[in-house]
C-alpha cells in the first residue's frame, strides 16, 4: 500500500506535492521520492525511510517545476533503498513514473526486457513498467498512447501516474483492479492526482474517480477519460466532497464496516507483501521475524497472543502454520494470558499481535523468573514485530 500524489499546474509542483504525501505517509513509510519535470528535463529525489528525511534532502537539493509526481512507498520487491525508492525513470531519462500495486508477471516481462538490452538499476517490479512505456516512446508513440500499450502488458492490481518530459504539460493516471484508488481533484487552472482523497482535499472538493481498466490524462485545464482497452472516451461525474476529514478517509463506502470488509484482501497483500523475493525464491522476514533457521529448526511450540479480531486471525494463522510446519500451535487471548503461569521455554515462540505488544513488554518484566516463565530462555524467540494481521486490522 504506497501513497500517490500528482500536480499540473501553475504553482511550484514540490511542496504540493510533499505535503500531500504527509497526508498519505501511513501508506508507505520505508522510503519516499518525488519527481518534476525542471528546464525541459525529468529531476528526481528519492530518500530512504520517513518523509522527514525527503523533505532534508529537498532542503539541501531543492527541485522545482510545474508538474510532478510523488511516492511513499511500503516495499514489495526489493529492500527498502533509495535505488528502490520510487519515482521510477525509464532508460532513456525521458519517462517516470510512480505505482501502487504488484506485478504479477514482472520475471517474464524483465527477462524479455533484458534480452532487448534494457538496464535495470532496481529491484522492483515497478521498473518494469517504465520501461515498457519507455520502449513505446522509443517506437515513436505518444505518452498517452505508450502507456497504454504498456499497461496491457501487465497481471495484477495497480494504480500508476507517468509523466514525460517529451510532453511535460500533461500526466497520464490509470488504475488496474483494486490496489488502491486514483482520484483527479478538478482546480481552477490546475490538475491534481492521488491515490486517496486527503492528500488533495486541502486544494480542491471537486473529485473524479477512476474505475478500473480506465486512464485518465490530465493537464492543468482539465481531464479526459479512456478505456485502457481500446482507448474509447469514458464521460465521468465529478463528485464535489464535504470538507470532513472523517467522510473522506471513508471514501464511498456507507461507513468504516463496509469499508474493512472491502479492504480485506488488500489488507492481507499488504502484510505479506514487500517480503517475498520471486526471483531468488526466497522469503525474507529477518526483521519482523528475529531467529535463526538454527533456532526456528529447534522449534517444539508457538503461541500466539492477541485479542479480539486478531486473535480470530491467529486462529486462521494456527490452521495454516500447523499444516506447514507440523509444529503445534496455541491461540492464547491476551487478557487471559498475562495472569496464567504459561509453560515456555527456549524452545517455544510466543507470538504477540499488536495491540498486545506493549503489554507484552510489561508482562515480561513483572513475571517472575523462573524454569517455566519466559525469563528462562524465550527472550531471543518472543518479540517479534509484525504477527499474524487480522484481514480487517488488528484489534
């Protein structure tokens, strides 16, 4: 799940930009960038970690311009880096873009990709993107159209905005399935984008919504609306929003339930995703799970501790962890759990959900140490960061 702004306009495109992104920032917080087109040429500044250290570097390294794109970006493929950050620029420097989503396909599409000769200078599967468009721009195809053709390309769920310094007036927004939205906010002379709502609402109340399979080109006079599959024009309303801060974080949905449960898939995506490295077959979870393959090997028992929706989760997540590993699994409710006398030693993991977690801290601290309590050797195998998430968020 990353954040998504776009502007085009009259004003100086970076601060809208950023402070749209701060708006955003809980959707993506490993790494964060942003991209202007300056004096007919593509500028980028990405940054590792919060949007604190992007707005330090801006500070240093300042870029202005009409027109840009920005990112928070949650990792998927690749480690969180600054070669990984997004925005994304094709090889020729002509082309950059910003996504949300996965690629499904993107081994086959890179490898197809490097057999023509293209350079890779990340880890991501958003790379791939851009240099399709980029290959389109080099058959002679506007941004509009070479975006399109690109995107066909593509399995997955995606929400992508590209700009050109070929055609620097314009920014091309498309959304694929659901990861995410992609909102065009309608302003006096100028243009916004943005995967959700409150990162514009401070500029505009006048909202478009993207559905899926549906691109939008936008240029500071207005928007026009296409069909990604053949390109035929889509007439679109525009929604005028209520300045509420709470209505807009609901977006569409009736109220915060329906929205949860709609939510659910992508909430599941986003827990896992950012872990798994497709290419080399591999999982990586070294910092949200501390333990060797030495350790985890010894493995006798694991508890998972947690309260209300997530420990219905951890129930889920016994079932499955059973069948894989063949090694037990107890579901512990967390209220409960701080008062038993619970039987761990080195060789069990316990497993604390969220909302646990703190308490979990201070349970360890007061529990007396002895040969059945955690202070007898389950400290190296008991604090993990990020548990089993409950599809609707943990309680």
């Amino acid at each position: 799940m990353c954040g998504i702004v776009g502007y085009v306009g009259p004003r100086d495109a970076t601060p809208i930009i950023f402070e749209g992104l701060k708006r955003l920032e809980y959707r993506g917080y490993d790494s964060a960038g942003l991209a202007v087109v300056q004096e007919g040429r593509i500028v980028v500044r990405r940054q590792v970690g919060k949007l604190s250290a992007l707005a330090e570097l801006l500070a240093a390294d300042p870029i202005h311009g009409h027109i840009g794109i920005g990112h928070t970006r949650w990792a998927t493929h690749g480690e969180p880096s600054q070669r990984n950050a997004h925005p994304h620029v094709g090889m020729s420097g002509e082309v950059v873009l910003v996504h949300n989503g996965i690629v499904e396909n993107y081994l086959p599409l890179r490898q197809e990709l490097l057999a023509e000769g293209v350079r890779f200078s990340s880890e991501t599967d958003t790379e791939v993107i851009v240099q399709l468009v980029d290959r389109y721009l080099g058959a002679g195809l506007d941004v509009v159209e070479a975006t399109r053709r690109a995107l066909l390309h593509l399995k997955g769920a995606h929400g992508i905005v590209v700009m050109s310094s070929r055609e620097p007036d314009r920014l091309v927004a498309v959304r694929i399935g659901n990861a995410g939205g992609v909102t065009l906010g309608v302003g006096q002379g100028e243009m916004f984008v943005a995967s959700d709502m409150p990162a514009i609402l401070e500029h505009t109340r006048q909202m478009v919504f993207l559905e899926s399979r549906e691109m939008a080109v936008v240029t500071a006079d207005g928007f026009r609306v296409l069909r990604l599959d053949d390109g035929t024009p889509v007439e679109k309303q525009v929604h005028t929003i209520p300045w509420d801060p709470v209505a807009a974080a609901k977006g569409n949905y009736r109220h915060f339930m329906q929205k949860e449960i709609y939510e659910q898939a992508r909430a599941v995506t986003d827990t896992i995703r950012g872990r798994a490295d497709f290419e080399a077959g591999i999982v990586r979870l070294e910092e949200e799970v501390p333990i060797t393959p030495e350790k985890a090997q010894a493995l006798r028992k694991m508890v998972i501790v947690a309260c209300g929706t997530s420990a219905y989760a951890g129930l889920v997540g016994k079932f499955i962890i059973e069948a894989l590993t063949r090694l037990p699994v107890e579901v512990d409710y967390g209220s409960e759990f701080r008062y038993r006398d619970p039987i761990l030693d080195s060789r069990a993991w316990s497993w604390p959900s969220p909302s646990r977690a703190r308490r979990w801290t201070r349970w360890r601290r007061w529990r007396r140490p002895g040969p059945r309590g955690p202070a007898s050797g389950a400290s190296s195998t008991s604090s993990a960061v990020r548990p089993t998430a409950s599809p609707t968020g943990p309680s």
